[in-house]
C-alpha cells in the first residue's frame, strides 16, 4: 500500500473515531512510519495539536495501523512498538 492510500485510510478512521467518542481529533504532524507491513500514524485530540495544551490531550490510545492489507489495527497506550500491531 502507498502512503497516499494508507492515509487516506488513516483520515477515514479519524473521521469515524472523532464521531464516536464526540471530540474533534488531528494526525499528529510527521509522525507517520512506513512499517514492515503497513503504516503507522498518530493522533490526539484537535486542540492539543493545535495548540500544545497538555490540558486537552488525550491518554489511552497508541498508533493506528493500516495494514498493507487494508485492514486497520487501533494500538492502546501499551503498544510502544508498531511493528507488534502487525502480529495481531
């Protein structure tokens, strides 16, 4: 998969996420990472993205992969290492 499709993907996801959980989110700015089997990308909440207010940001979550697949694999704030997404 290309970066282009990965996040194209990636910002579908963001979309839907943003709607479930009722907070306005953002790709976190040059973070994204080619992985052996996909890509990685991160997210926070709109506001700290924007602003850098420790105050507005998110806990919890980790990366989400977009397996090379097409499948998309949400990381908790367990998962340091991408690259162990892909074994799920």
């Amino acid at each position: 998969m290309d970066a282009d499709t990965a996040n194209k993907a990636f910002l579908a996801f963001l979309a839907r996420k943003a709607s479930q959980i009722g907070e306005p989110l953002a790709e976190v700015p040059h973070a994204s990472q080619r992985l052996s089997g996909g890509w990685a990308f991160y997210y926070q909440s709109k506001t700290f993205v924007e602003t850098g207010d420790a105050m507005t940001r998110l806990v919890g979550h980790g990366p989400v992969v977009i397996r090379d697949d097409g499948r998309i694999i949400e990381g908790g704030s367990s998962h340091h290492d991408p690259e162990t997404l892909l074994l799920r």
